[in-house]
C-alpha cells in the first residue's frame, strides 16, 4: 500500500479514521477547556498541565491492568464503549459548582480506560491494512492529529471565549458521542483476536515478554523518554504566554502535521533507519532556544520546526510492528500508546513543578536538553538492535512474520 488512495479505497478505513478523529477532536478541546478553568481558579502551572494531560499520566495504570484485554475484546465494541465512557465523563466536568479536585480526579479516571483503547484501535489498524500498510495508515492518523489539534485549539480558544470552558466541555462531550456513532455504525463486527480470557494476569505476563527482548525495550524508551519530556514544554506554553498559548499549539501540531507528511508519504525506505536519529534529536534540540525567552515570532517557528521531529516516532513504531510476534500485536502497540502517554504526563507534571520553580522558560530549556541527553544515550542501542529479531520470540514468532528492522 503506497498511495492515499490505496488506503482509503480499504473499506473501513475512513469510518476507523472519522472514528479517531473526532476522538483527537474532543480531547484537545476538552483539555484546552479544562486547563483554562483549573488556571483560572488555581493560577497553578502544575494544575493545568494536569488538566490537560492528566489523562496521559493515568494510563500507566490501564497498561499495567488492562492491556491484555486489547486482543481479546471485539474492537468495534471496544471502541464505540470507550467514546461513550469519555464522554460521560467530560459531561459531568462540565457541572456548574464541580470542585476542582473532583475534576481532576475524573481527568485522571479518564486515563485508564483510554490505554485499552490504544491497544484495541492500533492492534485493529494492522487488520485494516495489514503490516505492509500500517506506516502509511498510522501516519495519515497522526496527520489528522496534528489537524484535528490546530482545529480544536484554535476552535476551542474561541469557544472557551464564546461558551465559557464548562459550554465548552458540552462540545467535546458531542464530539466523543459522535465518535462512538461512527465506530458503532462503519466499523465490521470482529471476533476478538484472542479467545483467552482478559486478566491481571495476562497483562502482567505480555508486558513481562514484550519487555524481556533487549531491542524491543530500546524501542520502547526511545518512544517515551525524549517524546514525553517535549510534550511537557508543551505543557507550559498556557503559563508561558497564557495570550498565545493556542498559537504556540497550533504550531506544535502544523509542525507534528508536516513531519508525519514527509515521513509517512514521501520519505524512502532506504532511509528511514539514516534519519530516525536525527529526527528524534530535532524534536529536542530547538527549544534549547527558549533559554534566551525568545519573541512570540522566533519561539512560534522553534516549537514548529521541533515538532516535525515528532515523525521519529513512526519509523519506531514500524520497527516496533517488526519485532513482535502477531499474537502480541495489539498488546505490543497499547503498551506503546500506554506508555508513551503517560511518559508525557510525567513530562507535563515535571514541567509544571519546574515551571514553578523556576519560570517556564527555564524549565522547557531544562527538559529539552535532558531529552537530547536521553536520545544520545540510546542510539547505540537502537542501532544494535535494528540488526535482527527480538531472540526471545524467534521460537515463537508466526510463519512468514517479518524480523528486524523493515
């Protein structure tokens, strides 16, 4: 699969993209929501990055829970649930005198569930596209990310204006509704890839085997660490400069949206494993300028031309796909989303305890340069690893799966 057509002439695909689309949709404007309220009751950097990331950092708990469930329940019903869950949730946000702790606490409720759903949408992709289709898919999916993400911060600026944050909540919750309506009604029922009940268990013995392999765990880090410690600069762009802050996060999308363009699309095979370093490096090494407090223009193309190095985690991801055995497939890709999202709360709540520290220019310099740190600490191993496949799942690994790195 090649081309854009090609993948949406597949007949699921675009109702599956709709489907994540309206769920990236109703996310970044319920967090922008949220943030704002929490900013203005509490005037804390800490609490609205949790506000708005909070769900991120709860998803540890889901992976570490719930993760086998990922290829053991049908997807379609799987998804649709998950949308309704979320939206409940944000609906009840938005009740006029809710006490702030309570709101953050459904934030962080919100994040468990969510690291299922990883599991579930991602391992489903592989069976829309199959292997050979899944670079190209995944990249059209972080592209409506990235669109779906200047859309909603810039709509939802506007809203949050227009509506107050709590109408502003209303809106997201329709949009997660119409999520689930549209994973419900476009989506083909599908047995679950597994018939092997889901439990604590189970998870725990995935994650232990997913992590056993050397290159996978190189993977894994490589996906989390440096990408977590840039979203939590991100997090600091409401305390930065709370009048352009939706700006700054359009640019971090614009940029996120040209990156997955160039690399999904266009950038040749004989050269992902040449630049999967250097992008992981660039995603990094620009916000080193915000120690000198940058201008409102210089700081909108830093966070823009940084964000393109986001793609890096695409050809992880397809190395990822690479070095797991079928039967972990959606296993293998919520622990990634799992972790990955909570790395980046982490990364948000660090940021803010920083921010409060020091000021929020400070602490993005601070975090970008250990995330260069990281991204040198591990290219030894991930070049190391990118030579074979994992040894533990050679005895296991399914007829005709492919090994190493594509």
């Amino acid at each position: 699969m090649r081309t854009y057509r090609d993948l949406f002439a597949t007949r699921e695909y675009p109702p599956f993209f709709a489907a994540c689309s309206l769920q990236v949709a109703a996310q970044t404007v319920a967090g922008l929501a949220l943030g704002s309220l929490v900013y203005a009751a509490t005037g804390s950097p800490l609490l609205s990055a949790l506000a708005m990331f909070g769900p991120s950092l709860a998803q540890v708990v889901g992976a570490l829970t719930l993760l086998s469930a990922a290829d053991r329940l049908p997807p379609r019903a799987a998804l649709a649930g998950l949308s309704l869950f979320l939206a409940l949730a944000t609906a009840v946000q938005a009740v006029p005198g809710l006490p702030t702790g309570a709101a953050l606490a459904l934030v962080l409720l919100q994040g468990v569930p969510a690291a299922l759903g990883g599991g579930v949408r991602y391992g489903l992709l592989t069976d829309l596209l199959h292997k050979d289709g899944y670079l190209l898919g995944r990249s059209v999916l972080n592209m409506s990310t990235g669109l779906c993400q200047i859309l909603g911060f810039a709509v939802g600026g506007v809203l949050v204006t227009a509506l107050s944050p709590r109408g502003t909540l209303l809106v997201a919750c329709g949009l997660y509704a119409a999520s689930a309506l549209v994973a419900r009604t476009g989506l083909a029922h599908r047995p679950a890839r597994s018939t092997r009940r889901p439990s604590l268990s189970e998870t725990m013995r995935g994650n232990r085997r997913l992590w056993s392999s050397v290159p996978r765990r190189y993977v894994y880090l490589a996906l989390w660490v440096p990408n977590g410690l840039i979203v939590g600069c991100e997090a600091l762009f409401l305390p930065y400069d709370p009048r352009h802050a939706g700006l700054l996060l359009a640019a971090a999308a614009l940029g996120m949206l040209a990156g997955d363009t160039l690399t999904g699309r266009f950038l040749p095979p004989r050269w992902r494993p040449r630049l999967g370093a250097p992008l992981r490096l660039l995603l990094a090494a620009p916000y080193l300028v915000f120690a000198v407090d940058p201008a409102l223009p210089t700081a909108v193309v830093v966070v823009a031309l940084a964000s393109v190095g986001y793609s890096a985690s695409l050809l992880l991801q397809e190395r990822l796909v690479a070095l797991t055995p079928d039967e972990l497939g959606g296993h293998a890709l919520g622990l990634h989303t799992a972790g990955m999202l909570t790395a980046q709360g982490v990364g948000a709540l660090l940021a803010g305890a920083l921010a409060q520290l020091w000021s929020p220019a400070t602490a993005m310099t601070l975090l970008a340069a250990v995330s260069v740190g990281v991204t040198l600490a591990l290219g030894r191993g991930l070049r190391a690893g990118a030579a074979g496949p994992a040894p533990a799942d050679r005895a296991g690994r399914a007829p005709g799966r492919p090994a190493g790195n594509p």
